[in-house]
C-alpha cells in the first residue's frame, strides 16, 4: 500500500504518454477540415543551430505563437493565406507568406544575424516586444552574446556571475559558490544542464562557475511564475541549454585567458541532419607553476576542467534525437598522498517525435552525478578515503499539444530515482581498519503535470495548471525516531528500524498549483500576475556562510520534512519608443515553510544521527523589483534595481524571533551598460551596489581562565550588518580588423575587475589580540574585516573563431 | 559605522603572520596515527618517506619569497579553513584528515599564491560600533582537586571593545558544598577572586564527587552543580628534536602521551605551561573528547590523537623573540601538563568558546556563533547567568628538556 502513490504516478506517467499517442493517431475529422496547421522549426542560418523562444507573429489574426525549448512551432489556423512574421532578438525580421489552404504544411525557417551585416551599415534588429506580450512574468534571459561581453573576473566569461546583474539575484559574496534568488537558500536553485540537474555548479569554490560559454545556447532564470512542468526547487529553475553544434560547417572556437583556456569544436556529422560539439576547458596555473616545483611533487595535480558535449541526429521528420553530457573536475592532488576533487557529470538523451504536426512529445533521460572525494596516506597502512555522492536517475516524457493559436496544453511527468551516498570514509592506522561509512540513502521523486496556456481574449492570457509531486524515501537503511527536547537543542534518539532495499520508510504528496495571467492593456503594456507553490524534497546540508565542496544533499526523511513555497507575483510592463526601451517592476511575496537550519554546535560531517541537530523552520521574502533596459542602438543596457527583505524564524533560534537570513540584502543595485565606441571597439562596464549581508556580532565580552570570550547580550542571530558593498568593473573587447572571406576572427578583451580597488567586506569577524596574553595588562580584542577581493583586477584574454 | 583601514605595512604584516599561523597549524597536524600499545612512552616520532628533504627545498622557498609572504594570505585559508571547520567539528576522520594532508600543502601553497596575487584577497583591523549591553554577573569557577588554594572569580561582562581590566565583583559571598555536606567557604579577596585553601595534602574531593556551587550576591542567589569526572595518567612527554621540516622550526618539540580511559563519554582539558606560563591562546587550547575531537568517531580508549597530543607545544607570537623561526622548547625549559577531567557541559561550553574565539580563521566558511551555556543559575528566576562552574580531577606531569 505504501507503494500506492508512487504507481498511481508511474502509472500516470506512462499512461500520458500512452494517451497522447493515441490521440495523436485518431484523425480528427472534425477538426481537421475547419483547421490546418504550419509547423517547423525555426533555426539560425549560419550554424543550424535551432532557435529558442522565437517569435511568430500572424498579423491576419493579430496572434501567434513561439518557439519551445526545440525550436519547434504549430499553428493551426482556418484555411486561408497568412503572413508570418518570424523575430528574434539579434536577427532579422524574416517575413512569409503562407498559402493553408490543402493541407498541413511543414515549413522550417532560418533566420539571419543582424551583426554580420554591421560592416556595411548600422542595421538594428527588430526589437522584440517580449517583455509585454510574453505570459511568463519573473524570468529573465541572457543570451551568451550579452553574457560575453561583460566585463571579467580575470577574463573569463562566466554564467553564473552574469545572473548576479538581475534583479532579484544575490551572493553572500565572491568567492562563495551559488546564489540565491528572491530570498531562497543556494539549494533553492534547479541548476539544469539540459534537464540533468547539477548538484554542484562551482569550479575552484565559487569563483568560476560549470559552464563553458562556448557551449552553452541559451540561459532562462525562472524566479517566479514557474510553469507546472518545472519543480522540484522552491525558488528558482536555471535552465541552461547547450548548443546543438554547427550542422553547416565547422567551427573552432575558443579563448585563452588568465586562470583557463577553452576550446571547442562543432561540425555537421550529416549536413543539416546531424551534427555534435565538444568543449572543454582547463585551469592551468599548476602548468605554469610546474618550473619551480620539484621532481617530489610528480603526480600532483592542482586544476579544474571540464568537458561538454553534445551531438544531436534528426532521423527524420518527426524525430529528433539529442545526446549531450557534461563532466568536470576541480583537482588538488598532492603526490600520491593526499588529494580532494570534486566534481558534476551529467548524461541527457532526448527524443523529440512529432505525433502530429499538433503534438510535440518530448522524452527525457539524465543521469546526473556529484561527488567528491578526499584521499590521505602514503601507504595501505596509514590512510584515509572518504566520498560522498549523490545520483540521479530519471526519466522525463513531456507533451505539447497546439489545439489553436491560442490554446496550448501541456503535460508530462517525471520520475528520479535517488541514490544518495552521504559518506563513504574507511580509515586505516597502522594496519587497523576503522570503517566510518554511513549506509546509502534512497528515494524515488515522480511527479505528474498538466498546464494549458490559454487566449482567453485580446491581450488577456492565462496559463493555470497543477503539478502533482511525491516522494518516497526507501530502503535500504535505517530510519531512526528522535525524542523531543527543547527547542535548539540535540534530539535524542530514542528507536531505530531497519528497512529493506526500496521499502517505503516514508512518503510525501503534494499538490503544486500554478497560475499565469498577462493583460496587455495595450501594445505597449501589460500587467501580469502569477502565484505558484513549490515543493523541494532534497537538501543541501551547510551551516557554513559559504557552501563548501564537501557539503551533503540529503533527501527528505521521516523527520526531515519536505520544504514549501508560495509565491505570489505582480507586475507592470512597459515598452516605449518601438520597444527600444522596457521597463518592467514587479513585487513579490514568498512564503516558505520547514527551512533546513541547525543547532549550535552541529555536527554536520559524517553524523548517522545527523536529524538531530537539525531544525525545521519558516521563512519569509518580499520586495519590489524594477529594471530597465535599452535594448538598441549603440548604446544598451540595463538598471535594474530590487528592495528586499528575507527572514527567518525558527524554534531555537534568536529566541524563536523573526531574523534576517544571511543573505537579505535590502537595497540591490546594479547597472550594466555597453558602448559601440566604433566598428572595432566595444566598451561595457557593470557596476553593483547593495546593502550589506547582515551577520552576528557579539555586544560584549566574558573572561573565563585567562580567555576572553565574545558574547552577544540579547543571544539573537543575524543582529548586525557588514558595511556596504559595490563594485565598478569595466572592459574593452577590440575586434581586430578583418579581410572579407577571412576564416580566422578574433577577439581582445581588456577588463579590470573592481576598478577603484575597494575592499569589499565578506565578513567581520572578532579576535582577541592574537599575541600571547600577560599578566596585568587588559587583553586587546578587535574586529577584522574580511575581503575576498582586495585588488583591482586586470586583465585580457583573446577569443577567436575559425569557420 | 566607521572604519578605519591600516596601511599597507600593516597588511603586510598580518599577511606574514597568517602564513606562518598556517603553516603552524599545518604542522601540528602533520603526525602519524596514534600508538595502541597501553603506557608506551614516548618514541621518535616517524615522517614521510623523503619529506625532511623536500620541505628543506620548499621551506627555504617559502622562506626567501617575500612575495609568498605578502601575497599568501587568508585566500589560502580560507581552503584550510574549511578544514579546519572540519578538524574543530571532528573525530578520529578529521584527525585522519588531518594527519597526511599537509605534508603535500606546498603546492597547493604555490597554487593559490598565484590565485592570491592576482584576487589579493586580504583582511583589515576596522573599528565598528557596537551597542553596549547590561553588565551582567560572570562566574570563573574552574576548581580541581589539587592540593592548593583554588579561585573562583566573579566579575561583570565588558562591552566588547571596552579593552579595560575586567569590572571585579567584590561584595558576594562564595561557598562550595560536597555532596557529603561538608562546606568550603571561598574567601573574598575584594579584587574579585575568591580563595579557598585547603590544608596541607588536603583537596576538594576526588573523582566521583558532586559539587554545589552558592554565590550571593545583591540580594539574588546563583548555584551550580559539577560533577567530578576520573582522568587518565599522563605516560610521559616526549621531546624531539626537528631539523629542516616545513612549519616546525629546527629545535625541540614536545609531545604528550596518554591514553584515554576506557568507556565512551570521558572529556578533558589539556592545559600544557611553558616555564610556569599557562599557554592560553585561543588557538592552543586543548580538548579532548575521549582519545579524539568530538563524540562522533567514539575513539575509545587509547592514545590521545596526535593533534591533541602535539599542541602541547606553545603557539608563536609573531614579531618577537618567540617568533615562527624560533622552536616551542629549548634546552633547560619546563613542559608541564596537566589533564583535567571536565563534564560533558563543560567540554561544549569550552567548545563553543573556542569556535566562538577561531571563528575568523574559517574565512569564507565560517559558522554561525553562539554563545556559550552556562551551568549557573539564578535562584529567582531560574536563568542561567554567564560563566561555568567546574570541578576537575587532575593529572599531571613535567619535564625539563634535556
């Protein structure tokens, strides 16, 4: 009976699919003579590679459509002939006219860059009016173009920094790995690669992030509004897709720069059918260190890489199949000794078929890894070996059913099955083996969804849905019963029960709404409203202020209870001057409850009743976001601007009192800007400002045995707040003259990273006066402030292109 | 809130310290596993294979390299800082951890040294403003059963950038009851301590007694209880003599070597004196929780883990005499050690402080802070004041270095 739930969904899941494919074989006699219906792909026409989020436009019927996550459209519409009016931001308008009038038509489209005209004349591209028109609220798109013309951090572009320029995204600081947004913890962010989630998307702690520019298509963060076929994360879904690779020609492209250089080649394998790509990169400063070490240190490695690729076949018409994979490494290896590494590998296979030219199915599987290990001793007799990881299976089918340009249903499910190894340690002293492992942990995570994207009249949409999550923690393992105690305090295990390998020791259900409305009130505004709940069934266990390497996912248990969000959403969007300028301002609330915190003093490092010193709390996010954008010209860029409160409360902790968590930032500004200076020169520059992270300080200080021990009178948490952090970087990309025809473009970079060479606090921590403390004379103590970052940071890295 | 940034000379010199600092830290942590045989003395103290050799080359490097010196800064701990969260958390894995991973830290040194060149990542002594809060009563009632006069202070907490003497309190009245009822009377002082003598070979109790603690004062009585916990014999101190090994200067270092009593729960104190003088840095203090860090890796019952067993030796204070060049011991000094048994409240209490006090070191990976609980309680209201009340057993041991 246990198992119930967790069929019904299976069963759900497969029965989706099922169902659609039968429906999708029924004619539909009716329909089909009122309606017909234009499908394809819409695709860039110098690389093939296909185009996300495209827009297609019928000014017959003043409605249209845009592409999925394939680049795929439908529309169905009464027989007559139409104009499409296909964009893109950054491509030219394309314009066709269609004749529906026999039978379905299957039309793909490429489009072409607006920048490789720019030699001749200054053509802008059709600015989009996405921000207005699109349903989605709360989601933000980079496009790697904008991504890498930031100014660098030692001249490497880098995803995950450039999300920091958003409204409504924060880091407690550099060097941290993660971030948060709208005041959700790091683990509250659905990092996928492809759909594979990554667990751990730092390189060398949280200065570099996972991602290979040179791979990666497109970058959506989702923050609010979430659309019932995402979940699994309370505050935000970061999907990053990667390139499909260039199926017209080949092409090289890579970059050297301080800390790495990258390289990645892309080819059709079939022209216009099938091509692949492969990236990676490398760190290489133990290369360059390599000189002055010696021969004892053979067999060290101190770097970081990663691999990404990815090849994709269209097999026909109606299939489509994608294989993409990531790996990466962070290395410190120190002889045959001693060695720490840590790193993500990630496996999709996607099946794209068409049922119909109405219905797109997409069938998803990933596995996704992360581990790390740490290794001591010089030989069998002395040593240490302890890895953890967490695996991820899953499966993914999801459906698209185009009934008319304005009704859209989708629908799917997804299954993960969990293996989670909290910490496999042996240690091994003079030929004495003590084994500290703690046993696996498993789960199964099915959900089921349906959501139905819908015009209801001009300029009034909706998009409502529900997704039906359920988690069941299994066996193999133990589940252990705490008794109760005082709040904050360890809990005492009082039973323990053995279960065996996928035995139910607990299961959860729980139902997501999630509802979207956009009222245009006229071509140039909108409002939009949207309320979602989230629910997060795995936990990244950390108490530290940054998240470590070593830091354990843990999935929810009998005691650890699943956390939830609510988030309500409002927004006002405006588009001026021909959508030359946006502005869009939106508030939220977000409402989370049984947060993850934990006890003084908890043991959080290869604990088997690591529960007990866990604590379940609330929390609480509100604030107003505002950005504005110039999207054209020579000039462009963006403001944005978000006031914010983030709180927590939890039985235990400040006297069980509402306290900001240690990433409220109340004001967040930053504004980034980019500036043709000519054919050749480009300028950006960034600069952010924002509150200081509140931390604990002590009021005052207790002698115990010679030892002056801080203390903080009022026992709160998160009392007080480090000084204010903001930043200037700027850069100079020259692109070197060029011969018409040549194969061989490139690119400088110059950027300096904090140019007025502030030093930004991390933190402010107190001591006592580190000297040896005498006999009659008071003991000194005194606050230091921690900056990560204490230079400006030049530097210049080349990128070049050969196709 | 204002600031106030030093000058560079400053940074540099704080930057010269946290090299060394880690590196010492480094160093203690750099030893082979604990011996199982019962009441083995001290032996030599065995190295890697081909090590000495290596950091000679490496260490005169780090030595000669101003460069490493200004640049090598809390960016390289904050990698050792997560470690250490680890080793201060820890149990016989972090000690595990602990014992090889340094050895090879050299590159890992050059490595980040880069990275720090170019990021400089760096710390500042800055003034902040903190709202004062009420003086409250602070108990330092640490009390053991040696044979000679045992103080408790009362005193009242300071602001924390106050950097005066501490206020005393001199207008209680103190008394300690064993649980046999006889009553020892704590004598004012008037500058805060409180003494009681005990007649020649005589002492408070022995282990297995309970201890009440009686303070009046202002009208309000405080009390506590301890417990007096059994305590190991200390084997021997061991001395070697190092030369040419990275992060220990060439010269003699001591080692402490007892066994923890069998049975799982039993937590110490290792307070270690050079000379007379109490090592009381932050960072030299010295638990044991049985023969490891902490409860989690219940290591029962034999030698005290070499972490715990090598910070005997005494802490560097930089820029002085006694700086990272100079050795803990020289010939003719004294290493004395001394074992309390402590309760387990007054192990997490000591506990907390330490991580309270070393906070800074985990940089980037610090924790939250709490503050320390106390086990005296005003009678009137049941709450706990501040301070702790404990009553240890001792054993200790001196050697003079030869």
């Amino acid at each position: 009976m246990r198992h119930l739930l967790q069929v019904i969904c299976l069963g759900l899941v497969l029965l989706t699919t099922w169902v659609s494919s039968l429906t999708a074989q029924i004619p539909e006699p009716g329909l089909a003579k009122e309606k017909l219906t234009i499908s394809g792909y819409i695709k860039d026409a110098a690389s093939g590679e296909t185009l996300i989020g495209a827009s297609i436009f019928v000014p017959e019927i003043q409605n249209g459509t845009t592409t999925n996550a394939y680049g795929f459209y439908s529309l169905s519409l009464p027989p007559a002939r139409y104009t499409l009016s296909i964009s893109y931001l950054g491509y030219r308008r394309l314009e066709a006219i269609i004749d529906l009038d026999i039978q379905n038509i299957r039309q793909d489209y490429e489009m072409q860059l607006v920048s490789a005209e720019l030699e001749e004349v200054i053509v802008t591209s059709d600015a989009e009016d996405r921000n207005v028109s699109e349903l989605q609220m709360s989601v933000n798109r980079l496009d790697i173009g904008t991504i890498q013309k930031l100014p660098t951090l030692l001249g490497e572009v880098e995803i995950l920094r450039s999300i920091l320029l958003l409204p409504g995204v924060t880091t407690v600081g550099e060097g941290a790995s993660g971030f948060n947004v709208r005041g959700g913890s790091i683990d509250q962010n659905l990092v996928l690669l492809d759909e594979a989630p990554v667990y751990n998307s730092s390189h060398l702690f949280g200065f570099y992030s996972v991602f290979n520019p040179d791979a990666v298509k497109d970058v959506q963060l989702f923050k609010g509004g979430i659309p019932s076929r995402y979940g699994g994360r309370l505050s935000s879904i970061l999907d990053v897709r990667m390139k499909e690779g260039n199926n017209k020609k080949f092409e090289l492209n890579g970059g050297v720069g301080f800390i790495f250089s990258r390289l990645s080649v892309e080819a059709p394998i079939i022209k216009d059918k099938a091509s692949f790509i492969v990236a990676a990169r490398r760190s290489y400063i133990d290369v360059l260190a390599r000189p002055f070490l010696n021969e004892d240190f053979d067999g060290s490695a101190l770097n970081f890489y990663d691999l990404t690729a990815k090849t994709n076949w269209s097999v026909n018409e109606n299939n489509h199949l994608f294989l993409s994979g990531y790996f990466g490494r962070d290395n410190f290896r120190f002889g045959e000794a001693a060695g720490f590494d840590w790193g993500n590998g990630t496996a999709t296979l996607r099946w794209n078929h068409l049922f119909s030219e109405r219905l797109f199915s997409n069938i998803t599987l990933y596995y996704s890894d992360y581990d790390y290990e740490i290794h001591f001793g010089e030989d069998a007799t002395n040593k240490f070996d302890w890895e953890a990881s967490i695996v991820n299976y899953s499966i993914k089918p999801e459906l698209a059913y185009y009934v008319n340009p304005s009704n859209l249903i989708r629908f799917g499910g997804h299954m993960v099955v969990y293996d989670f190894l909290p910490g496999k340690a042996i240690g091994v002293s003079e030929g004495e083996v003590t084994d500290f492992s703690l046993p696996s942990k498993y789960a199964i995570e099915s959900s089921v969804f349906v959501e139905n994207e819908l015009n209801i009249a001009p300029g009034l949409e909706v998009n409502y849905g529900i997704r039906l999550s359920h988690f069941n923690y299994t066996g193999k393992g133990f589940a252990y019963a705490y008794g109760e105690t005082s709040a904050g305090e360890r809990r005492p295990l009082i039973d323990t029960r053995e279960f065996t390998q996928w035995e139910s020791i607990q299961t959860y259900l729980n139902p997501e709404p999630r509802i979207a409305i956009k009222y245009e009130i006229s071509h140039h505004a909108s409002v939009k409203l949207s309320y979602n709940r989230m629910a997060q069934y795995v936990h990244l266990i950390s108490n530290t202020t940054a998240s470590t390497p070593v830091d354990v996912w843990t999935p929810s248990t009998n005691n650890l209870k699943p956390q939830l969000a609510d988030q309500f959403a409002a927004g006002f969007f405006r588009n001026f001057d021909d959508n030359m300028y946006e502005i869009s301002i939106e508030t939220y609330y977000k409402r989370m409850q049984r947060l993850v915190d934990y006890i003084d003093g908890a043991d959080l490092i290869l604990n088997p009743l690591i529960e007990g010193d866990l604590l379940s709390g609330e929390g609480r996010a509100y604030g107003l976001e505002s950005q504005f954008s110039k999207t054209e010209g020579r000039w462009t860029g963006w403001i944005s601007y978000t006031l914010a409160r983030t709180e927590r409360r939890v039985e235990g902790i400040n006297a069980g009192k509402w306290y900001p968590s240690r990433y409220d930032q109340l004001h967040n500004l930053s504004v980034t800007t980019f500036y043709d200076l000519s054919k050749r020169w480009t300028f950006s520059a960034s600069f952010a400002f924002n509150s200081g992270t509140p931390s604990t300080f002590p009021t005052s200080r207790i002698e115990q045995q010679g030892y002056v021990i801080p203390h903080n009178a009022s026992d709160g948490r998160n009392n007080a707040r480090v000084p204010v952090y903001h930043r200037l970087d700027v850069s100079l990309t020259l692109n070197p003259k060029e011969k018409p025809g040549k194969k061989w473009h490139s690119e400088w970079v110059f950027s300096v990273y904090n140019v007025y060479n502030r030093r930004n606090p991390f933190s402010i921590y107190f001591r006592q006066d580190p000297k040896r403390v005498m006999p009659d004379i008071p003991i000194m103590t005194e606050a230091v402030k921690l900056s990560v970052i204490g230079n400006f940071i030049p530097s210049v890295s080349y990128n070049f292109k050969f196709n | 809130m204002e600031y106030h940034e030093f000058g560079t000379g400053m940074i540099k010199k704080s930057i010269g310290m946290t090299i060394r600092k880690m590196l010492f830290r480094l160093s203690l942590r750099t030893h082979p596993p604990p011996e199982r045989a019962f009441g083995t003395s001290a032996r030599p103290v065995r190295t890697g294979a081909g090590f000495p050799s290596l950091l000679k080359k490496r260490g005169s490097m780090v030595r000669n390299n101003i460069l490493l010196r200004v640049f090598l800064i809390d960016f390289l701990v904050s990698f050792s800082g997560m470690r250490n969260n680890i080793l201060l958390k820890g149990s016989i894995v972090e000690y595990l951890v602990s014992t090889v991973m340094p050895f090879h830290s050299r590159k890992l040194v050059l490595y980040l040294t880069l990275m720090v060149m170019l990021l400089g990542a760096c710390t500042d002594v800055v003034d902040i403003n903190i709202d004062p809060a009420e003086d409250q009563l602070v108990v330092d009632a640490w009390l053991n059963n040696k044979s000679e006069a045992q103080t408790i202070r009362l005193t009242l907490s300071q602001p924390y950038f106050s950097n005066a003497f501490v206020p005393a309190v001199s207008d209680a009245e103190v008394s300690v009851t064993h649980e046999n009822g006889s009553m020892f009377i704590f004598t004012n002082q008037g500058d805060g301590d409180y003494i009681w003598v005990p007649e020649a070979g005589g002492a408070l109790g022995e282990p297995g007694d309970t201890f009440q603690l009686e303070i009046q004062w202002k009208g309000d009585v405080y009390q506590a209880e301890s417990y007096m916990r059994r305590v190991p014999m200390i084997d021997s101190i061991g001395i070697e003599v190092r030369d040419g090994e990275l992060g220990y200067a060439d010269g003699h270092w001591a080692a402490l070597y007892a066994r923890d009593l069998p049975g799982l729960g039993d937590t110490y104190w290792i307070k270690a004196f050079k000379n007379g003088v109490f090592l009381n840095k932050p960072l030299e203090m010295n638990l044991a929780y049985d023969a490891a860090f902490d409860a989690g890796g219940e290591v029962d019952g034999v030698t005290f883990i070499t972490p715990i067993r090598e910070l005997i030796n005494r802490f560097p204070d930089p820029d002085t005499e006694d700086d990272f060049e100079t050795p803990p011991y020289k010939p003719g000094d004294e290493v004395h050690v001394e074992i309390h048994s402590i309760t387990n409240a007054a192990f997490f209490f000591l506990q907390t402080a330490r991580d309270q006090m070393n906070n800074g070191e985990n940089t980037i990976f610090s924790i939250p802070i709490a503050n320390t609980k106390s086990n005296v309680i005003r009678e009137s209201d049941g709450k706990a004041v501040l301070g702790f009340f404990s009553v240890s057993a001792v054993s200790e041991r001196t050697r003079i270095v030869e």
